[in-house]
C-alpha cells in the first residue's frame, strides 16, 4: 500500500478533534476576540450548565454566573494581551451539588480562542478527602505523642475532644472513666456543652446508656434524645442542651473496661463507614491514654513504694551504727540536717538533695569494718591505728558500690575526709576534684563533732568551733562556701 492510499484513509484534522472530545468527554468553545461563541462541541457527559443550543452568537461573560463570567474576561484579556494559554478553575451549581471546572484557554493567529472545559469534581473531591484524612493522621499523631510523653491525662482527654468535635463535625463530646471498685462511672472531660452540670458527676456503670455501652461493651446509638423513649439518669440537664442524635463508644483496653466516650450532636447526624471507623479510632486512642495513665501510676505507686523502703533500710543501717557507737549517736541525724540546710542555701537542685540526705545519713557506715577496739578506743590512737581508722571511706565505698540506686550518694560516704588543699584522705583529692556534696558535708561534719563531748575532751564553745572553721577556709574547707556556713549558723 502506497502512502497517497494510506492517507486517503485516515479521517480528516477535524474528525480526529471531535472524536477525541467526544471521548473524554470534555466541552469545546470557540471564541472570537470578544469573547462571543462562535463554534462549540460537547462531549459525553460534559457538564455545560446552560444548553448548548444557547451557547452561539453569545458572549461567554454573560452565559455563566457574573463570578465565573468576570473569570472568563479576565482569563480573554490575558490571551490577548500575552498571547499565552490561560488556566483557570471555577464552580458552578449542578444537580448533584457543586461542579467543579478547569478551563484551558489557547490562543490562535486570527485573534480566535479555543477554549477546553474538563469536569474536574471527582478529581476534586478526591484531594478534599485525601487531605482530610491526612489532617485526621497529623492529628491522631499528635494524640500518639501526647500519650507516650506521659503527657497529664486531662492534656490528652482535651487534645482527643478537640480533635473529634472538629473532624466529626460534632457539638459536644464527653469521656467518663470507669471506678470498678464503686462500680461508678466518673466524668473525666466534657467539650461543647453549655453548663457544667456533668462535671464531677457520677453515674452508676449497669445503668444508662453509657453503663449499656461498657457492660456490653458495643456502641450504642440513639437517634432522637428529645423523644419521651430516651431514658437517661440526667435527662433534665441533657434536655436543657436540646440535644439530638447520641453515640455511646465503650472504652476497653487488653480486654479490660475502662470507661465510655459520649458524643452529643443538636440535630441528626449523618453517619458514614468513614464517619463511624474515626469515631471508633479515637475511643481506641483514649482507652490506650487511660491503659497508659492507669500503667505510669502504678508504676509511679509502686516507685514510690520502693524509695520508701531503700531510705527506711538506710535508716536502719544509720541506727544500728548509732547502738554500736553511743558515742556519735544523735549526730547522724544532727549533720544530715545541717548538710541538707547549708545545701539548700547555695542552690542544690531539689533532686540532688536526695542522694545528699541518703550519703549524709550513710557518711560513717565505713565504721562497721572497724575494729571494736579502734573505734571505741577512749584515747589517741597510735599511727598503726590511724591508718586503719582511714579506712572507713573505703570501706564505704565497697559496702555500698554494689547496691546501684545509692550509687549518686556514693560522694559523701567516700569523700567526706578529703581536704581542700589535697591533705586528706582516701584518695588526696583537692579543690574542686573533692564532690561538692562531700564538701558541703565536711563543714557540718567537723563542726557539729567539734561542737560535742568527747571522752578525750569536752564540746568547744560555738564561738571557737566557728574560729576553727574560718581559720582553716582554703586548707581544710571550701573557701567559696564559708561565707553561706557563717552566715547560715548566725541565723
């Protein structure tokens, strides 16, 4: 076959150009310069708002609405004037709702337009629903992390209210946790009501629709709260809302009941899979926000009670030292006070005063591994008996490494006896390499000792004691903290 028979054939430029508009469907204008409808070819389906019988000898402003009619002179006068393709988008009403429309309008040599309308609504209406759940994500996100920063649970309670009232369209919206040892219903959160009548409110949980919703653990929907079959316990402040349409969500959590969500609307809701699967998602998000709650408390209950008992434990390690040592008995107690004073007054944070309350009552817990007749020894000791009396830091420091909580009050016990200028002992610290919290301890230490009877001599006046420590700032004692310990024991 030669090419003239093969062109002879083919349809002409024009059939080519309808059949293609008569397959997608998309409207067909074209314009003179003015704007007047010279020519047009609709395609299947395509939405025109006016007959297309209408269209000739018209001027498209004045076919279609002023707004969409001002679009079109503009979108003419840009062709003309830049001899450029102009896109616009615009609206318009159809049976069915709202259309919505992209034109394309292309220049031509001899001053004409074409113009191509395309039905673009479902591709619209696809982006409305595709950037609506990806702000219901971004939003359940932000709940997520609400949740695992053991974020308060009323911070998370008002997050999961907002976030339903706005994505479900609803008017009011309420979460009542469960006290199954009351067997009560206790309101946690409401939004969106006019009075605060349900706040600190208690229901029974076998009663209502709410207690329906958590017994039988289903959700629980009703159509009409103003009809006389609705039947709830507080009925005259629910009528007092002129409520309508009720959903009951339970709340359960590893198959435990946890409470109810309740949302509230004043007319009829128009509930949807979509509508109902969002509403179903949230109540699974704030039953894991009480799981959560409910675990962090718990857990911090039970730390709580394990501090307890690690610092009753310390104690009695402190009084069983103090009924082998009569002699420094009640000083514990005295210098742990006085540590914890001096420590305040210089800006210790409120969570480094634990682990210097817990090393200042352990300071002398060394002294176990003493010899009796070293420890009590009414007179000086030799220099054999001195060095095993220094000691007591590092043996200290072994009874408690072991034992990993006390390990942040591990300071005191082991470094109480270094010195300023580096003369002390276990390990010769100096300066700012002895802990602070072994430095704060040296002054009442030495002064509440120097301040005591002794067998081997009498307690020193509190002026000489006060003498003592100032003569011995920068060799002994941190010469920055004397000025806060003289100015503390004058008060």
């Amino acid at each position: 076959m030669n090419s003239k028979m093969s062109q002879q054939n083919l349809p002409d430029a024009f059939q080519q150009l309808e059949a293609i508009f008569q397959a997608y469907g998309d409207l067909l204008l074209v314009l003179s310069g003015d704007g007047t409808i010279q020519y047009y070819r609709a395609g299947d389906g395509a939405q025109s708002y006016l007959e297309p019988s209408q269209f000739p000898g018209q001027k498209i402003q004045e076919v279609y609405p002023y707004k969409v009619g001002r679009k079109y002179a503009n979108a003419i006068f840009n062709v003309r004037t830049h001899k450029k393709i102009v896109t616009m988008e615009y609206s318009l009403p159809v049976s069915s709702g709202e259309g919505r429309y992209e034109a394309r309008l292309i220049p031509l040599a001899n001053r004409q337009i074409i113009v191509c309308v395309r039905d673009i609504t479902g591709h619209k209406q696809s982006e409305l629903v595709l950037e609506r759940q990806l702000k219901q994500l971004a939003a359940l996100r932000a709940i997520d992390l609400s949740i695992t920063s053991n974020a308060k649970l009323s911070t998370t309670f008002s997050a999961i209210l907002d976030f339903i009232r706005a994505q479900l369209n609803i008017d009011a919206a309420s979460i009542w946790l469960l006290n199954s040892h009351d067997h009560l219903l206790e309101h946690a959160a409401g939004a969106g009501f006019y009075t605060a009548a349900l706040a600190h409110t208690h229901l029974p949980a076998d009663e209502g629709y709410a207690g329906m919703a958590v017994s039988e653990n289903r959700l629980i929907h009703v159509s009409n709260l103003q009809s006389g079959e609705a039947d709830f316990p507080l009925s005259p402040y629910l009528r007092m809302e002129n409520f309508m349409d009720y959903y009951a969500v339970p709340l359960f959590a590893k198959g435990k009941p946890l409470g109810v969500m309740e949302i509230f609307h004043r007319s009829a809701l128009s509930a949807n899979a979509e509508w109902l699967s969002l509403l179903e998602t949230i109540a699974g998000q704030a039953a894991a926000a009480i799981d959560s709650a409910i675990m962090f408390k718990e857990l911090q209950r039970t730390n709580t009670e394990l501090k307890h008992a690690y610092d009753k434990t310390i104690e009695g390690w402190s009084r069983a030292l103090s009924l082998r040592d009569r002699e420094t008995e009640g000083h514990t107690r005295r210098v742990t006070e006085m540590t914890m004073k001096l420590a305040r007054r210089i800006g210790i944070t409120s969570s480094e005063l634990i682990h210097i309350q817990r090393g200042s009552t352990l300071h002398d817990i060394g002294k176990a591994g003493i010899p009796d007749g070293i420890l009590f020894k009414p007179g000086p000791l030799t220099d054999d008996e001195w060095k095993i009396m220094r000691r007591h830091p590092s043996i200290a420091a072994d009874l408690l490494k072991p034992i990993s909580y006390l390990a942040p009050a591990m300071h005191i016990p082991h470094s109480h006896h270094e010195k300023w200028d580096g003369t002390g002992y276990p390990d010769r610290l100096a300066g700012e390499a002895i802990p602070l919290a072994a430095r704060i301890f040296a002054f009442a230490d030495v002064y509440d000792s120097l301040m005591s009877d002794r067998p081997y001599r009498p307690a020193w006046p509190k002026a000489s004691a006060l003498e003592y420590i100032h003569n011995n700032s920068g060799t002994h004692f941190d010469p920055n903290i004397i000025p806060e310990f003289e100015s503390m024991i004058a008060e």
